[in-house]
C-alpha cells in the first residue's frame, strides 16, 4: 500500500483537492466548469471555420478576370499581366447591364 501512495501521489493529491473543493465551491461549480470545457471543444473548430470562411470570401473578392484575354490576377493592378488591358472595369463593376437593354417590351394585340 505504501508502494502505491508513493507512485500515485499525483492522483492522491487531486483526489485531495477535488474532495475539499465540492464542499466549499459546490457540485454545480464543477459541472458548470465541464461544461464550458466541451462547450470550446465544439465551438473552437465552429470559429475556424467561420474564420476560414471570411478569409476565402475576402481572397475570392480581390481575384480579377480580363475581359481581354480571360487571365486571372490577384490583387490591385491597374492592367492586365497577360494583355496590358485596363481592369479598372471589372473593379468599378461596370459590367452590370442596365435593366433597360434586358427587358423585352411586349406590344398586346387583340386576337380576332
């Protein structure tokens, strides 16, 4: 027995601690303080995805297509790295058509 209280002093000592500590602090303490440590296993890989998230959407954002040649850049240059066109364009979304050149007008007509 005494073998095993010097080889485990570590376990005696926290089983110590803990024994002390439940009835001075309270069962809830301990359950409240479990729960908070499975509450960040779970949410901790939530936030990284969601930082990942937000860091693929802000590259996707800064990536520019010529309308020239179809090369992609990254970044803010001014002209293409291919073809040398201007990609102000693309960045200043100019490339939006307006609703008046895609609206079909329709003319009714009485059938008889």
């Amino acid at each position: 027995m005494h073998y095993f209280l010097r080889a485990n002093k570590n376990l005696l000592t926290y089983s110590l601690i803990i024994l002390l500590c439940i009835p001075i602090l309270g069962i809830n303490f301990f359950i409240s303080i479990l729960g908070n440590i499975l509450l960040l296993i779970f949410l901790i890989p939530l936030l990284l995805l969601l930082i990942i998230f937000i860091g693929f959407n802000f590259y996707k954002s800064k990536i520019n297509t010529c309308k020239n040649c179809g090369a992609v850049s990254v970044g803010l240059s001014e002209t293409c790295i291919n073809c040398g066109a201007s990609l102000e364009d693309i960045r200043k979304g100019n490339n939006l058509q307006k609703p008046s050149e895609s609206t079909i007008e329709v003319k009714a007509e009485e059938i008889k």
